[in-house]
C-alpha cells in the first residue's frame, strides 16, 4: 500500500507546480485557483488508497506562500509630489519609474527634482533617464540638467545620447563633451557629422552645430577636412556659421601645406560663410599658386564674393619687385594696396565685425564734433570773461574812486563847519539893516501929515 502511495504521488506531483508560477506572478488571482487544482489528482486516489494526508500537506503551502509579500502599486503623482516635499531626501529609483509613465509632465517634474538636487545626488538617476526615458523631452531635460555641471563620470552617457532619437538630447550631448574636453568624444562627434548624409531632419540642425563647436573646444584640428568635407556633403541646415568658426580658430594651427590644402579643398563649398573664409585666407597668406583656383571660382561664384575674389587675385598677382619711381605712382600704389586690404578685410570679416567697422569711423565723428562743441562754448565762455573784465571796473580803481568820494564828503563837512558863523554874523547884518530901514519910514510919515 506505501507503495502504491509513492507511485500515485509521482504521477500527481507534476499537475502541482503549475498553478504555483501563476500564483507568484498575479497572487490576487491565483487565490482561487489552486483549489481548482487540486480536485483533479485528489478524485482519483479515492477508489484505491484512501489516504488525503499527502494532498493535505502539498495544498497547505501553495495557497500561503503568494500571500506571504503584497506589492501596493505607488501612484506616480504621490512619489513626485513627496519627493518635491523632502528636497534632497528623495527616492531616485521612484522617481526614475515615473518618468517610464505616460503622464510626460510628471516625468519632467520628476526630472526637476533631480536637477536640484546637491553635491551630484541626482547625477546617477539622470543618466538613467537619459538612456530609457519614455519621452523626448525628459530625455533634454535630464541631459541639460547634468550639462550644467559636467563631470566625467558621465562621459559614457553623453557618448551614448549623441545617438538618441531627439535632436535636442544629441545638442545637449555634444555640448556636455565640448565642456568635458575628453580625447575620447571626437570620433562620436565625428559620427554626427557622418550622419547627416543620410538622415535629413527639418529644421536648423543645432546638434550638429554643437558638435562642430565641441570638436573646436576639444581641438581637432586634425579632423577639420573631414568635418568640413561632412557638412558639405551633409544635408544639415545652419551649420556654416559654426564650421567657419571652427576652420578660422584652428586652420592656423596646421602646417602650411597642409592648410593650403585645406583651403583649396574648401573654395567649392556649400556653405557661403566657408568659401569666404577660405577666400580671405589666401588672400592673406599671399600664396600665389592659389590663383589658378581662385581664377576658376570666378565663373561659379556668386556676386556677393566674387567682388572679394577678384580683389584675392590682384593681391596675389602683385608683383613686389616692380615698385613705382614717381610719388605720385607710388602714393597711388600705397592707396590700392590699403584699398585692396581694407576690401579683403572686410569680405572676410563677420557682420558683426563688420557693423562695428562701419560704426566707428561714424562714432569718432561724432565725438569730434562733441568735443568741437565743448572747445567752442569753453572759448566764447572765456571771451565772454574777458570782455565782462574788460568792461568792468578794477578794484583799484574802485577803491580810489571811493576815496576820493570820501574825502569830498570830508572837505564839505569842514568847509560848512567854517561857514557856519559867517552865515550867522550875515543873518545879524540883515536883521539889523531891516530894522535901520524901518525907522526913517515912519519919520517921513509924520512930516508929510504936518504939512498938510
């Protein structure tokens, strides 16, 4: 009978694991399930050996152990929303979840939170989102974020998201490496370059802008035919601009040969910026074998260089042993030469070094005539003096008029002071003689009455 036990066991064991893994993966609904299971191995042992004891013991264990550890889903909005609340306390693994969501703008807050965190706390769970982000923009953002403070823990990641899909994670990438300056991002951005050959995205393409400025950081002036030669053949938009520069900044630093190689090799690009650089370069490097390949670029080129490309080749044709015996040919002489160099300057030059040229003769003007009126209200200020001291009368001659003044008031003073008792005595004299003259008329009166 144990042996026959044994036997119904051994072919009953195999139908017991298989409602065990459904049971771990979703035990919510394997509850219900494992009963189920076990009716079929138990309904046939009943007729030979009626022992349960073995389905007893097997069923106990199944139906405990899903149980056992319950997994609560996290709601997204919540672990953003305590993360934004505990600042540096934050669940990094959570918060990288979140941005594996739908709901993009939690992601985006989810990346904030780790941009602010301190001391490159949230470096680690960036790079994360940079490599399985689920959305576009929070792959920018993540990349932008550990843009503002480089370090070279993440030059794999940027390497890496040079590839992405979303022009901006690559532009934010490239710009990270030019920042980190490491010998090892040159040939991936490089391969941005190649890129652009077969892959036409719409719209200014700023990654490969920032990969052009990256590889002048980083100094690559041995790549820059091949970063040229790439964007001519390239179909990225707005990259001239960054290429110029990047060919101004470090063409010098080739051999001789090897830049005029260069140059030559881009007369015929693409890009006008570059053709005009080139243009301008030879010029002044006065590379005379140069000017059977500027004569060609004659007949192609447009209107708005071919004037700086004629004045390139009379540069480079003058001869310098034919100099001029006259003054006056040679005052000549001297005037096309700046003329020529002052053209060639500014055909090469940017617009805004261009703006500034133009801007300065018209500021100096403009100060010369300030300075011009300030001399002449400071001169007539200074005549106006002079002529008002001039009209005016000296202190000297004030204080003497004002003695004077007082002396006559003095010698009046004294001379009515003398005069004063003869004035006097004269008044007397008067009163008396008035007094004289009244008694004979009062004499002659009464004679006159008598004789009548």
């Amino acid at each position: 009978m144990r042996l026959l036990e044994l036997c119904l066991l051994t072919a009953l064991s195999p139908q017991d694991p298989t409602p065990a893994p459904t049971g771990q993966e979703a035990p919510a609904v394997v509850a219900p399930a494992q009963p189920t299971g076990q009716a079929t191995p138990t309904a046939e042992p009943t007729e030979a050996a009626p022992n349960p004891a073995p389905t007893a013991v097997t069923a106990t264990p199944t139906a405990t152990e899903p149980t056992a550890t319950p997994t609560p889903p996290q709601d997204p909005a919540a672990v953003v929303a305590t993360a934004e609340q505990a600042g540096d306390s934050f669940d990094g693994d959570a918060l990288v979840r979140v941005t594996h969501g739908d709901d993009e703008a939690l992601a985006n807050r989810a990346v904030a939170v780790l941009g602010k965190a301190k001391k490159g706390a949230g470096s680690p769970f960036l790079q994360q989102i940079v490599a399985s982000g689920k959305h576009g923009t929070t792959r920018a953002l993540a990349m932008q974020a550990l843009t503002r403070a480089p370090e070279v823990g993440i030059t794999s990641t940027a390497i890496e998201a040079l590839g992405d899909t979303d022009r901006r994670v690559r532009t934010f990438a490239a710009e990270t490496l030019g920042k980190l300056r490491r010998p090892a991002a040159v040939e991936p951005l490089l391969a941005v370059l190649d890129r652009t050959r077969t892959e036409a995205e719409p719209g200014v393409a700023t990654d490969v802008q920032a990969a052009l400025l990256a590889l002048h950081d980083l100094g690559a002036t041995d790549n820059l035919l091949r970063a040229a030669t790439a964007v001519h053949d390239g179909k990225a938009e707005g990259a001239g601009e960054a290429l110029a520069y990047f060919l101004q900044e470090r063409s010098h630093g080739l051999p001789r040969n090897d830049e005029l190689t260069l140059l030559l090799a881009v007369l015929g690009h693409r890009e006008q910026l570059v053709r005009r650089f080139a243009i301008g370069r030879l010029a002044e490097l006065g590379e005379r074998s140069a000017a059977a390949a500027l004569e060609k670029r004659l007949g192609v080129e447009n209107d708005q260089l071919r004037p700086m490309l004629e004045a390139a080749l009379m540069q480079l044709r003058h001869d310098p042993l034919q100099q001029p015996t006259d003054e006056l040919a040679l005052a000549k002489d001297n005037a096309k030469k700046l003329w020529h160099k002052a053209t060639t300057w500014w055909n090469a030059a940017s617009p805004t070094e261009q703006g500034i040229a133009a801007g300065t003769p018209v500021a100096l003007l403009l100060f010369a005539w300030l300075l011009g009126r300030r001399r002449r209200a400071q001169a007539a200020a200074a005549e106006a003096a002079a002529m008002a001291a001039m009209v005016a009368p000296s202190e000297e001659y004030a204080e003497q008029v004002a003695a004077e003044a007082a002396e006559l008031v003095a010698a009046a003073e004294e001379f009515a002071q003398q005069d004063a008792p003869a004035a006097e005595q004269a008044a007397g004299d008067e009163t008396f003689a008035e007094a004289v003259e009244g008694e004979p008329t009062e004499d002659a009166e009464e004679p006159a009455r008598s004789g009548r």
